[in-house]
C-alpha cells in the first residue's frame, strides 16, 4: 500500500466461479494500480472446509458455509481504516489456512460468490457489479477452460455445473437484484440456433437513481436506439454487429440498459463506437479504447464483455474519485 487511506472506497465484485471476475480484477488494476488496490476474496470467510462441506451435503454457495459475521466485522474494519487479520481459504489443500494481516487501502474489492448476500456487508459497498452469465456461456466457457487447461472431462464439467445450479439460482442469482451494474451476457441474437457461442451479446444494466452514479448512454439519453454501427467506420465481417439502448425495469427499478451483439473485427475501431456514447467517464475520447486495447489478450476483449468491463471499472474509477472528493471537502470544511 502506498499512503494510508482518508477514505477507503468498497467496491463489491459479485458472481459465480469462472465469470470473468478475475479478468475483471486486472481491468481494474490498470484504472487504479496495483498499488491503490486490495483484493479480499470472500472464499476465504468459508466456514467449512472441503472435507466438512462434503461430509454435510452443504455447497461453498449455501450460506452455512460462510461466515457473514466474520466477514462484516472485518469489511466494516478496513472500511474504518483498520487492519484485520482475516482468514485464508486454501484452494490447493481444501483447508482453512491460518489468518494473514490486511491493511486498509484506497480501494478495497470484494470479490466473489456473496459480495451483496448479507445486508450488512452490501450496506457498507460504494458500488458493485453482478456478472450475470446465462448458463449456455457459463458451459461454454467453463467446458473451454476445465477441459483444455485442467484436463477435465466433458460429462464431468457439464456435471459439476449441474450439481451447483440449486444453490446458485437460491443464494447467488438473486443478488443481481442490489447491483448497481449487471453484466449480462447472452447467446447472440445474430445467429439462429448458435451452438458455438464464440459470438455474444453482452448487456450492461445500469441502476438508475444512485447518488453520484450517472449511466453511460448511446446518442440521446432517455431515448432507445437500435444501431447498426457496421460500415464506413466500422469493419464487420459475418454476422455483423448490433448495438440497443433503452430503459427497463429490473426488479422493480429502472436501469438504463446498454447492449452489444456481435464482435469487433479491429479493436483500433472501437473508438467509433466510444465517441457515440455520453458519460463513459473518460478523462479523454478514446481513453476507453485505448484502455481495451491495452489487454486485448484478455478474454472478451473482442467483444461486449470486455468493452462494458472497462466502461464499468470506468464507472468505479468515477465512483471513487466522486467519494475521495467530497470527504476531502468535509474535511476541509470542519
Ligand atoms: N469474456 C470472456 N469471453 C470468453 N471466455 C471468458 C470470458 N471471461 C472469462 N472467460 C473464460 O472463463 C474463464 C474464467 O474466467 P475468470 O478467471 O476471469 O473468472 P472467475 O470468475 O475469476 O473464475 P474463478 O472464480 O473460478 O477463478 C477464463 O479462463 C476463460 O476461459
Ligand atoms: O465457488 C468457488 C469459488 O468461487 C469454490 O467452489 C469454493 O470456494 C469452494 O472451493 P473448492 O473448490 O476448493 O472446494
């Protein structure tokens, strides 16, 4: 950590293991550098340890396995500037390790499957996103990860989805309600029947009403648009691309909804796109391009995913230079 914090911004990261939150993590880290920045990964409040989850049928997704008390206790104590000695999950052994220290940073992410599960810990975030991964991209990308890099079979990844799925749509799915960004991403609607699911069509639902929080939009806010960018400007080969925006309700609230079906072909050309959207919060026109371009190995760079991460981390970068401000001048003033 560099200098001790005046005021630690909460950032809460939430969704299922293998949607892109650690991708989403590096995103962050070139907004904020390393440096800024700490990762608390909430698998490390899991009460119980492999050996005793399978022994009592419970899922590291139920909440018996976590220990909320510990974890507000201990979000509560660094948001207060405090250091905590908080626990570590073993991922290797199965094991609860012995605690480490963590000290109060900038910006403290809490990242994992229950960020907004417990109204103590949501209350204390400044603001969170829910990777929302409809379950034919979750199988595709899982299948694509377990199998080529771990070695896994076909029946046994498709299996262990399966077996999480109850737990999930109980504990997990339902806190996309609290977020104030949902990423939603969908099988495109560019290809009949696509199996393939290499094209996607990603959704950023951003919650209207929140103090600070002024939603990115395409043209003319308030309005909806359907555009096909592809042409002069932008190169799309088969099936091309399609981008909404409009307003909807979720959960009984509104979101300005801003979507991307298809891919870029030339990433350099997605400033094309940047220069056609209002409140990206940019410090410069391009800086969101420029920020995709910088990783486009990461997966989804080429697509929705990464192009409305890096406007979300842009949004919490926001978010936190909005908070540090106006402490700094409640400071001054007293
Ligand atoms: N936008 C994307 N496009 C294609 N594949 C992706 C994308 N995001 C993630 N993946 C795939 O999912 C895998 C998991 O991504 P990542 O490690 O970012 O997720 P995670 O939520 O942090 O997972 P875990 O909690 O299991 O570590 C990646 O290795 C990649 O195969
Ligand atoms: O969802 C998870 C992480 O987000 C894991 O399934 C959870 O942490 C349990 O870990 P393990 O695989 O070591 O039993």
């Amino acid at each position: 950590m560099t200098t001790k914090p005046e005021r630690v911004v909460l950032i809460g990261v939430a969704g299922d293991s293998g949607c892109g939150k650690s991708t989403f993590l590096r995103r962050l880290i070139d907004l904020f550098g390393e440096e800024f920045m700490t990762v608390i990964c909430l698998d490390d409040y899991h009460s119980l340890d492999r050996k005793q989850r399978k022994e009592t049928g419970i899922t590291a997704l139920d909440p018996r396995a976590n220990n909320f008390d510990l974890m507000y206790e201990q979000i509560k104590a660094l948001k207060e500037g405090q250091t905590i000695n908080k626990p570590i999950y073993n991922h290797e052994t199965g094991l609860i390790d012995p605690p480490e220290i963590v000290k109060p940073n900038h910006i403290v992410v809490v990242e994992g499957l229950h960020p907004l599960y417990d109204e103590r810990v949501r209350s204390l975030l400044d603001f969170s996103v829910y990777f929302d991964i409809s379950d034919e991209v979750k199988i595709a990308w899982k299948i694509q990860r377990d199998m080529a890099e771990r070695g896994h079979r076909y029946e046994d990844v498709l299996a262990a989805i399966n077996s999480r799925k109850p737990d999930f749509q109980k504990y997990i799915e339902p806190q996309r309600e609290f977020a104030d960004v949902v990423l939603q991403v969908l099988p495109t609607n560019l290809i009949k029947d696509d199996t393939e699911r290499k094209v996607l069509r990603v959704r950023m639902l951003q919650r209207e009403g929140k103090e600070g929080f002024e939603p990115a939009y395409l043209f003319d806010e308030g309005s909806t648009i359907n555009w096909t960018p592809c042409g002069r400007k932008l190169t799309c080969s088969y099936p091309g691309m399609q981008l909404y925006y409009g307003s909807d309700v979720y959960y009984g609230r509104y979101v300005s909804v801003l979507e991307v079906d298809g891919q870029f072909d030339n990433l350099e050309e997605v400033i094309y796109i940047e220069t056609h959207l209002s409140n990206t919060s940019t410090k410069y026109q391009g800086e969101l391009t420029q920020l995709l371009l910088q990783h486009r190995e990461y997966p989804g760079s080429n697509n929705g995913t990464g192009f409305f991460q890096v406007l979300t981390g842009l949004k919490m970068r926001a978010a936190y230079e909005r908070l540090t401000t106006k402490e700094a001048k409640l400071a001054v003033q007293v």
